[in-house]
C-alpha cells in the first residue's frame, strides 16, 4: 500500500532528476504539497495549515498553467509532525528550485519572473509549518 508519504519520498526524488521547473516532476510535487494543505488530518494547528494552503495554492496558480493530480491519492496520515517535516522539506526543495531558476538564465525574463513569485510564496507556505 503506498501511503502519502511514500509518494512525498518519490517526488523528492524525481525531482532530482527534472531540473525544469516548468517540468512535470515539479508540477507533481507542488500538487502533491496542495494536497496535503486540503486533506490534512484534524487537530491542533489548524490555522497554520489553512495559511499554508493558501501559499501553496497560490503558488500553483502563479504558475498559470492547469494541472491535476491523478484521483485516487492517499490522505495524509494523522501523523501531524512528520507530516508537516515532511511536506515542508518537500516545499523548501522546491522554493529552493525555483529560486534557482529565477535567478538563472532559462526561460523569459517574464518566466523568471513568475518562478521568482512561486519561490517567495512556496517559502511562506513552509514559514506557516514551522
């Protein structure tokens, strides 16, 4: 059975292998860091979380382009403080990423832009974790 944070594992890790941060390993890990902000467990920290979603959706929404996770994913488990370690590794992976590439030669100074935008916003979805 694969659980929720098995599948943060495989995206940690394909995104090691994908340095396009308009990629679809990118694409995955940020649907798999929303889903984790829309089905959490309940409990303490809720606020938190809901603030956390909100970054993170805006991020995917910066990037302007649909994307859809394919249906049938796990929740994430009620393990709230691995989770949360877990999900924010993943999002400060990718703040870091697209930090990188705005800060690179690739891509239009407009898509430099827009992933410098993603960055800042993927860093306050992890700031709302700690």
């Amino acid at each position: 059975m694969t659980t929720y944070r098995i599948l943060l594992a495989h995206a940690a890790s394909a995104l090691a292998a994908d340095g396009d941060p308009d990629g679809a390993a990118m694409r995955q890990a940020l649907l798999l860091a929303v889903h984790a902000g829309l089905h959490r467990p309940d409990g303490p920290g809720g606020g938190d979380w809901d603030l956390y979603t909100v970054a993170i959706t805006e991020a995917v929404r910066d990037l302007g382009e649909p994307a859809a996770l394919a249906a049938g994913l796990p929740d994430p488990a009620p393990d709230g403080a691995a989770l949360r370690r877990d999900v924010a590794a993943l999002v400060r992976r990718l703040a870091e990423r697209y930090a990188a590439a705005a800060a690179g030669e690739r891509g239009s100074p407009w898509r430099r832009l827009v992933w410098a935008r993603v960055a800042h916003r993927l860093d306050d979805a992890v700031a709302e974790l700690r």
